[in-house]
C-alpha cells in the first residue's frame, strides 16, 4: 500500500512537472531569441556596435519575457490549484479506470451482447406488465358481464315476485269458501 501510494505522489507531482515542462517550452519556441547576424539584417542602417547593443537589450527583454510569462503561469497554476485539480482528476481515472492508456479496450461486440441483453429484459418486462394488464382488463369485463347478469335475475326475480303477489292477491280475494276475507 505505501508503495502503491509513494509511486501515486510521484506520479501526481510528475503530472503537473510535466504540465510546466511543455508550458515552458511552449512559449520558448514562441520567443526565440533571433541570431546575430539575421539581426542585424533587420537593421541595415544602424552601425555594428548599435547593432550589437539593440541584439543584447533584444536578449535581455526575450529572457526578461521568458521569466515573467514563466513566473505568472506558475503564480496562476497556484492561485487557481491546477495541482488540486490536476491530483482530483488523476484520482477519479485511477478508481474509475478511465485512463485510455492502462485500461483494456472494450470489445464492440461485448457492448452489443450488454445492450441487446438490456433491451431483451426491457422487452420480458412490457411483456408481463402487458399480460397483467390484459387479465385485469378481462377480469373486469367478466364482473361487468356477471353485474349486468346479477340486473337482469333481479329484474327476473322481480317479475316472479310480482306474479307471486298478484296470485296471494287473487288467492285472497276468491270466494272459495276457504277464505273469506
């Protein structure tokens, strides 16, 4: 573990080292110090030795430029904590395993295999939420068709018990000698 963690902060620290390295030869091939002698071609009419100086205070203000612009980067670098960042990020592909360059690369035909094996199971369950659905729906229809079976043997039975009373009724008032009301 502490090796693993030791070769981590160096890697970290090799991280931003490199990010001042290629900063630093960035704008060093931006400001190249011109030789002497294309120099003084570009000032044909001054003498050799206002020449020679024009080349020495060309020098001083491109090494002047260099240490200025060198010093800023790494002032910004500091104020804004790119070494933070720069230690975040690294953190995040090392537990994600997202570095390109230490992970394996992933087989198109495994990413097809995941994804048609997601839609299969998307698809397995539709398919059963469907079928609840249906039987719920012929459920109902049955309980509405027994209902309206239920309204019509009441609407019967109705009938039957108003025949019943009609026939008590005509019963009660027949004069068989049985009953006189």
């Amino acid at each position: 573990m502490f090796i693993h963690h030791f070769f981590f902060h160096l890697q970290k620290m090799s991280r931003q080292s490199d990010l001042n390295k290629s900063f630093k030869l960035a704008v060093r091939s931006l400001l190249t110090t011109c030789p002497k002698q294309e120099f003084r071609n570009a000032f044909p009419n001054f003498s050799t030795s206002e020449q020679d100086s024009l080349h020495r205070l060309f020098i001083q203000v491109i090494t002047s430029l260099h240490e200025n612009i060198e010093d800023e980067f790494e002032s910004l670098c500091l104020e804004t904590q790119v070494g933070a960042a720069l230690d975040t990020v690294e953190q995040l592909v090392e537990e994600q395993g997202l570095d390109p360059l230490l992970s394996e690369k992933t087989n198109i035909m495994d990413v097809k295999c995941d994804i048609s094996t997601a839609k299969k199971n998307e698809i397995q369950y539709l398919t059963g939420m469907l079928e609840r659905v249906e039987e719920q729906k012929r459920l109902m229809q049955a309980r509405i068709e027994l209902l309206k079976r239920g309204k019509q043997d009441v609407s019967g039975m109705m009938d039957v018990v108003e025949k019943l009373r009609s026939g008590i009724l005509e019963y009660g008032t027949c004069d068989n000698g049985l009953h006189n009301p």
